[in-house]
C-alpha cells in the first residue's frame, strides 16, 4: 500500500527539512489502520486517500500508532486523525476542530518533531459548546495572550542545543478558569519540581482556552510522569484527577530534538447540573393571556436560579398552526422550522403606545383566558385580534424601521414563503394545498407575486412578518436574560414536520409524501405510533450538504444553547408506514436490508400471498364479533374460499376501513360503536406475517410482532423457525453497520451547524449501534427511570447512570411522577422493595417525601444533568399536590389527537414568592454536589463564598476508562465535562 504521493515526497526531500513524526495511542480491530490526512498535498489535501498511513507498534501494553514527514521549517497545516479499512475508506474519524500544526519556533534543518497527540472524541468539544463557552463558563474579564503556539516560552540556551536534549513543549486545554489563576505543570524531573509546585513549569496563555509552556529535558530524565495544576490567586492548588500523565521516548527510533504533547482537556472533577422542563404553553404568569408567553421566560430563569438550576427545557416553540383549531396545539407537527409560533406573543409588549381601549380589551382577554388549562382556539383569537388592531396603528413605523429591515433581510428565505403559506392557508381556509388552485405548486416567481407591495393582499403579508419580528425580538430579550444569569435555554428539533406545511410545500423533493412517520411498538404504545409525518428523503438532501437541516439547526441557535434532538433513532433508521395506515404496527426499517425473495424460497418460504395477506377464517370472525359476524363480513369483507375471508377492495386499508366505517354509523347500520369495530377491522387487516414493499415486490419486511398473529400461529414448524430465525435478524443484527453509516452521514452535519450542546432522546427499541455512535460523537443520552435502557431491569438505577446522560424521573411523553407511582399498586410495591429495602406497604398516593427521594435520587445520579419536569418538583409540596395527578399529564402518545394543554396551576410570581419550595430543591442541587448558578453577592465578593463541593463541580474531567471503547486506548481517558 502507498503511503504518500513519491512525487511530494522527492521535491520535498530536496530542501533542507524537518522531520515531522505523528504518534498517537489507539486500539484498533482487525483490518483497521490508523491515518493523518491533512490541509496540504503532503497530507493529502484532506483526500483521505493519499494521506499518511501510521504503523502500529505496542509499548508497555499500548497500541501505538506512528508515522513521520519531511516538511520545511516554516511548515504549517492543519490535520485530523482517521481509521480506515485495508482499501482507506472512512471507519471513523476525529471529532471537533481540525489540529493545527505549527512547528515551534527555532527548530532547524535535520530536526526530528513528534507530535505527540491523544484522539478527540465528540466530549472533547463540549466545553466549547455556547452552553458552556457563552453561559456556564462565561468570563466578565478577559483572558490576553501571553504566547502564541509555536512561540517558545522562553530564549533557547546551550543546553537546549546539546546532543542529549530535548525540547518538551506542553499544551493543555482548560475552558473553566477563574480570574487570577495559573496553570502549572508538575512532575518527577527537576525542571518540572520534583512534583513540589515551587519548582513546577508555569504555562502562557496561547488562545483559545490552551496553556503552553516548554523546558528542555535530558535522555535519563524519561519516562517522563507530570500533572497538570491550577494556581488560584488565593494560593490554591487544584491538581488534575486521575494517574500521572507519561512521555515516553522510544530513542532507538530517533533522537526527537522537540516533542509538542497536546495533552487535550485538564482532567478536573466532572461538571455536573441541575435543569427544570416544562413546556412554553403550561407556563403560568400574571401577565400572560392564557398561555405561557416568551417574556415569561425571564421570571422562569428567575426562579430556576434561585432553585440552584442551570437549564431550563422548552418542547417545540414553533408554529404548529395548521388546522385553525385545538389539534395545532401538538408541538412537533411543525407548520413551519423557522417560524416561531404566535401563541406565545405578548401583545402588550408590541408597543408601548396601546390605547386605552386595547388595554381593557387586553385585560378582559387575561380574565377570561385564565382557566385551568390552554383554551387554544380562543387563546390564538384574542391573542391575532388585539396584535392586528396594534399593527394598523403601528405597521408603517414598525415596517420602516431599521431593526424591523435588518429582521427582514436576515430571515427572508423563510419568512416570505411563511407569510404567503399563511396567507394562502386563510384564504382558501385550508393548509391542503392541493385546494389551492394554481398555488398548489410552489415557484419563486408565485410567491414573489403573492408578496408583492403592489398585490392587494399586502398588508396581510405584512402581519404575518409583524408578529415573527416581535416574536423574535420577546425570544431573544428572554435568551439574553438567561444567558447573563448563567441558565441555559433549551430547544427542541422535532424529528418531522407536518404533511401540509410550509417546507413541504416549497421543498416537497425533501420528502417521502406518500409515507408516514412512527416509532415500532414500545413502551408507549404497544401498537406502534404513527405521527402522520411524510419520512425525509434523505438521497436528496444529501445534494446539498443537508442545507435544510444546517438552516434549522442555525436559526435555532440565535435563542437556544442547547437542544434536544427529538426521536434521534431517526437519524440511524425511521420507522416508515405507509400513508394509508392509521396506527404504527405495519411498518418498516428505513433504511434496511429486506429480506429478498431469494433468500426466503432458498429457506423454504415461498407462499408469499398467504404470508402477505389476512386469512381471515369464519371461526376468527366469530370469536370475534360474536352473533354480528355475518353482518360485519357482508359490509367490510368477501369470501375468497369456503369459510375464508379477505377484505374488499374498498376497504383493504386502514383508511379506507375507518372511512367505510363512519359512512355505516351515518346510516345507523352498525351497532357497535365505532372505536371498538374499527380496532377489531384492523386487528384482522394486520394478520400478517410479511409486509411487501410496495416499491419491490420482491423484497419482504417481517411484520413487528409478528407471532401474535393467527397467521403465523397456522404456520408448520419448519416455516415458524425459519421465519423466527429471519426476524431476529432483521431487527437486531443486519442492519447495524448500515444504521451506523446512515447516521454518520446525517448526525455529524448537524452537531456541525451550531455550536449549541446536543441532547438525543434515545427512548424506544435501541439498536446496538446508537450508544456507540452517540458516545463516539459527544451526543448526551437520555434515562427515564421507569423505561430502563438496560435489559432485565424494571427500573433504572440512577446511581449506574453513565455520565454522558440526562436523567429524569419522568417526561412529556409519559405520566408524572405522581400519577405514575399512584397508577399501578403491584409496581409502586416493587419499586418500594426494590430501591427503600421494605416489604411494608407504600403510600398509596406520591407523598412529598416519596418525590423527595426519587428526586434525589436523580440529582445525586453521576449523570451530566438531572432535569426534572416541574409537575415533579411541585410533588415536593402537598399545597401543589391538590389537582388530580391524572391531569397533569402533557401527552398521551397512545392518541394521536390529543390535546395538549396543561398549565401550571401556581404563578410564577407564587413561585418566586415561596421561599420553603425553594430552599428544599436548592438544597438537594447543592447537596448532590452539582454546579448551581451564583447570586450576584457571591459574584460580586469573589472569594470564600463557594463550598467545596461547588468548586469542585466547576471543572472538566478526564475519566480514567477501564475497558476499550470506540478505539480510544485503555491507557487513555475519555473526556467529560
């Protein structure tokens, strides 16, 4: 195999050059090398085909790769690591900011330079998240640089010039740093202090959150061990955790004359946090109207800081309206990505000119609207009424405005089609665009006619831009206010968007229209979900580097500094049905490998009809519905034998089973009612063992569960095996390697797209891939307790969290805490055993000294973050514990019309007010030793206000690993925040 183009290679040796040796530890599998592909041709000019192959060699136990380069002395270029295969296909790569490669200063023709470099993992790059950068660690001081990189730190005399020398030039990484604080290198060599910090090497701030400093060593002064120290200007000392760090110098190989070691993050105690989710509309203030509103977010961070958290989580806050009605209050069906939804506008911040009349028709609106839960209908009219009689008194001021022209300029790639989606929307009174005349096809040169200033409709357009300029404007006062108080804000990235909007209507070749979008039968529903959302055509975005995503995720970040990458098994695989299904159960892997008709003829299988098709027997029909079974097969169904049974053509679809049956309940033919027939229709349409892909009818999908059908129950031993056999292969071991490819190609471009810090919601049937991939790149996991990722358990244990996660005791998408311990004696009693040691009946209902206990059993959990719900932490309170548990419920995922409309029963203001709650949950956060945000007097004093715990909550580490993952040696470590 050729290592590098001979051609570079010859030129390059024909001037007086450097040596450049890379040298890095990495465990391998069989077949897999290690490669530097880098900016320049000698590098390969980032084609990681002509790049430098490493060879491997073991030193004391560790894999070792390493290879060398002439380059001139005035060389620089930027490089990354890679593994390929024996043909150098990508396998792997380095995760976060290129490496730069800057020789150090004075080096000399005939020098030999290693590199001596540790593999970057995706948790390397959390530090530089806007998350930690612009909010956690954010500095009120600056930071100058003392010396660039390549500088060295001080003049080279005789001795650095000597045979036996050598030049160790050390760089380290350390985001987290207080003002007055030093960086030191401490060690076993006398130029490093003998390990006494008085002799130890002080560094030089070079940019970009790296310390530098360099000494000169001698040949019998390594195997070189050291640490690094922080210097507090109190005089502290804070030596990095974990075992001496090592340089070791194979000197039969070469004498090296410099030895760079960039060493990655300082390994200091892990960060961990504390965060409160709830959803933008069940927020609950004295200003708003009816729903929670952004500018009611600078009250939650208000209350979140004084509850010692640092996160507060949104579900999705863009528009959803799609049908005028309370089924747009489902977040995730999106009507657009961009556009932020008017729910959460507060009209009376749109001026500060109101006239009289609006303010009482404003406070008239609040008395009304204040209700127990989300009127959404009547919250979205009064909220688009009084905002249109402010916009005709203010639209030209507003419209001509610098600020309001910067918005526009900035965000009218969406904005326009937006606008005119909106405007089409009303005024054919539906999103169905196939209702829309000659709009129904979107071009550039429509939708500049329909926003056009000379069209009638003009003005209307114009509201539409009017209320996502004020929306942007309440969003980002409220983001800044969290950001200066040190509290994350963060988002949530829907995994579809709905079928009639405004993205698929001007990108309609991004999506599979004639598909839907589900999740296979899980912990939520044990028939499948079906959300209704055409699947990505993932081959089309691809064209353009996802530009789609890369947009969300950018327009994201302008008010978030995190997200939450919702159903992020999507990006590995979608579960696809298709768009005549109703419910979830009869889809398939996309992508996948089918199973082929070959391979099921050559396994004996070949009844292909029979096994793709209900068989449908009069004994079924009668067990099931009883005396009616003959009325019922008459309407829905004709006998294809004696006593068998298929559906009739215009009702061999779920759809058209549900519309044939409401036709029948109109004429008073039926007798049943509708739900329970249309459940027992479909129970018999999903009678199958295979599901034919309608675009191949040579290729097969095994049906999810698929031996609870009467089908397969009829089948001969041989076909069940065989069958049995061919399932377990599908779900769980052929599709790996190309589940992992497919997310390798989508998920690296958008943790690209923004520097927000990216949570997966890994909940469902997990392929054994995700973990891997999410660990490999940085992604931070989610556990719920109660739906353990773990097999055999019934309930998680906090305590075994790993860290890269997000624990919580419950979610939106499941009951409370409350309702969950009071819905199921048998379980209470179980998680009563297992976790408090007793066999004593629990109480029946969540007592707040049970919520106490789960929680801290969350917040004391080595996980990243603990978020918890805040119906969860009210649990703490019997005063907030007096609504039914039941009704405190966000989603039901069970039903797919289901209104989402809880508020909060306490305001905000309340909240703040009450001082008890307060102190409990402050308490736990500090108690469990996680990073709290500080009051502005413990700000302002500096020193000696913060416990030890908290110090030592505020760093980064480096977590010693004990086993071999994703490559990384077993000497190495794994970086953590």
């Amino acid at each position: 195999m050729v290592n590098l183009n001979l051609g570079l290679l010859t030129q390059t040796k024909n001037l007086k050059s450097v040596t450049v040796s890379f040298r890095i530890p990495y465990y391998t599998k069989w077949g897999q090398h290690l490669l530097v592909c880098g900016s320049e041709p000698i590098l390969g000019a980032w084609n990681v085909k002509k790049g430098l192959l490493l060879s491997p060699y073991n030193q004391d136990g560790e894999l070792i790769w390493s290879g060398g380069i002439p380059v001139p002395a005035d060389f620089r270029c930027e490089y990354n690591y890679y593994v390929v295969d024996d043909e150098r296909n990508v396998l792997r790569w380095e995760v976060g900011n290129k490496r730069k490669l800057l020789l150090p200063e004075g080096v000399q023709s005939g020098h030999l330079v290693e590199l001596h470099d540790l593999w970057q993992t995706g948790s390397d790059a959390l530090p530089f998240s806007s998350a930690f950068k612009n909010v956690i660690f954010q500095r009120s001081w600056s930071l100058d640089i003392e010396r660039p990189l390549g500088v060295n730190q001080r003049e080279l005399d005789e001795e650095a010039f000597s045979a036996d020398s050598v030049i160790v030039q050390f760089r380290i990484c350390c985001p987290n740093i207080e003002e007055g604080t030093s960086i030191y290198v401490l060690g076993s060599p006398l130029k490093l202090g003998q390990w006494k910090a008085q002799g130890g090497l002080k560094l030089n701030y070079a940019g970009e959150s790296v310390w530098q400093g360099d000494c000169v060593m001698q040949k019998d002064d390594f195997p070189l061990k050291y640490r690094y120290v922080k210097h507090g200007k109190t005089g502290k000392l804070s030596v990095e955790i974990g075992s001496n760090r090592e340089i070791t110098v194979d000197f039969s190989r070469g004498q090296p004359k410099y030895i760079v070691c960039s060493d990655g993050l300082m390994r200091e105690m892990p960060w961990r946090g504390a965060g409160v989710a709830i959803p933008m509309f069940s927020v609950r203030s004295e200003e708003d109207l009816g729903v929670g509103e952004f500018l009611d977010l600078k009250l939650l961070v208000d209350w979140a800081v004084e509850s010692g958290f640092h996160l507060v989580q949104l579900l999705p806050i863009n528009d959803t309206s799609v049908h005028g009605m309370w089924w747009d209050s489902y977040p995730y069906s999106s009507l657009s990505v961009f556009a932020l939804h008017p729910l959460y506008l507060r009209v009376q911040a749109l001026s500060d000119k109101i006239p009289e009349e609006i303010k009482q028709e404003i406070e008239k609106a609040r008395s009304q609207l204040d209700l127990k839960d989300v009127d959404y209908e009547a919250t979205m009219a009064a909220k688009l009424s009084i905002a249109k009689k402010v916009f005709s008194l203010e639209k030209d001021m507003i419209l001509n405005s610098s600020s309001f022209q910067n918005f526009f300029a900035e965000n009218k790639d969406w904005l326009k089609p937006y606008a005119a989606f909106c405007f089409l929307r009303d005024f054919f009174e539906t999103s169905e665009r196939s209702q829309w005349g000659c709009y129904a096809q979107f071009s550039e040169a429509k939708l500049e006619k329909l926003v056009s200033k000379d069209s009638l409709h003009y003005e209307i357009i114009c509201f539409h831009y009017y209320i996502q300029f004020h929306l942007h404007i309440q969003l980002s006062e409220a983001a800044e206010y969290a950001r200066t108080k040190g509290v994350i804000l963060k988002g949530d990235l829907p995994i579809g968007v709905d079928r009639n909007s405004v993205d698929t209507w001007v990108y309609p070749n991004l999506f599979r229209m004639n598909t839907s979008t589900g999740a296979p039968p899980d912990y939520f529903d044990k028939n499948g979900q079906n959300w209704g959302f055409p699947t990505y055509n993932w081959e089309e975005m691809s064209k353009d580097n996802y530009a789609w995503w890369r947009a969300r995720l950018m327009q994201m970040a302008k008010y978030f500094t995190a997200y939450r990458i919702d159903h992020i098994l999507g990006f590995f695989r979608i579960w696809e049905l298709p768009d005549h299904a109703m419910t979830g159960l009869c889809g398939k892997f996309r992508p996948s490998i089918p199973l082929s008709q070959e391979e099921l003829e050559k396994e004996g299988i070949w009844d292909f009809d029979r096994l793709t098709r209900p068989c449908i027997r009069r004994e079924l029909l009668e067990n099931k519905f009883g005396a009616s079974w003959a009325f019922v097969a008459s309407i829905f169904m004709k006998e294809s034998q004696k006593d068998v049974y298929e559906f009739k053509e215009d009702c061999n679809t779920e759809k058209k089973i549900a519309s044939k049956l409401k036709s029948c309940l109109e004429k008073s033919t039926m007798l049943e009612s509708e739900e329970k027939l249309r459940l027992q229709l479909f129970d018999l349409l999903r009678d199958i063992v295979l599901i034919r892909d309608p675009e191949d009818p040579k290729k097969f999908y095994p049906r999810f569960s698929m031996e609870d059908t009467s089908n397969f129950h009829e089948l001969d031993e041989h076909s069940k095996n065989t069958l049995r056999r061919l399932y377990n292969d599908y779900y769980f071991h052929r599709q790996e390697s190309l589940w992992r490819q497919n997310a390798m190609k989508t998920l690296p471009v958008l943790l690209n797209s923004s520097d927000m810090l990216a949570c997966g919601e890994d909940l469902g049937l997990i392929p054994s891939c995700v973990h891997p991939v999410m660990q490999e790149l940085g992604l931070i996991g989610l556990r719920i307790q109660r739906m353990p990722s773990e097999p055999g358990l019934e309930f998680g244990i906090p305590s075994q969290y790993p860290y890269m996660t997000v624990c919580a005791p419950s979610c939106h998408d499941c009951s409370t805490l409350r309702a969950w311990w009071e819905e199921d004696e048998g379980r209470r009693r179980r998680f009563f055993q297992t976790f408090l040691g007793s066999n004593n009946s629990p109480p029946d209902q969540c007592i707040p000294e049970i919520a106490y206990f789960i929680i801290q059993q969350h917040v004391e959990a080595p996980s990243m973050w603990s978020i918890f719900p805040v119906q969860d932490l009210l649990a703490l309170k019997e005063e907030y514990t007096t609504r039914l548990a039941v009704e405190e419920t966000i989603n039901d995922p069970t039903n797919p019309k289901h209104y989402w409309r809880y508020r909060v029963h306490v305001t905000l203001e309340s909240l703040l007010k009450d001082k008890d709650l307060i102190t409990v949950i402050k308490d736990l956060v500090r108690g469990s030793g996680r990073s709290y945000p500080l009051q502005e007097p413990e700000v302002s004093e500096g020193k000696g206000t913060v416990p030890e715990k908290q110090q030592a909550a505020n760093g980064l580490e480096k977590v010693p690993q004990t086993t071999q993952t994703n490559g990384i040696s077993k000497k190495e470590t794994v970086a953590v925040l």
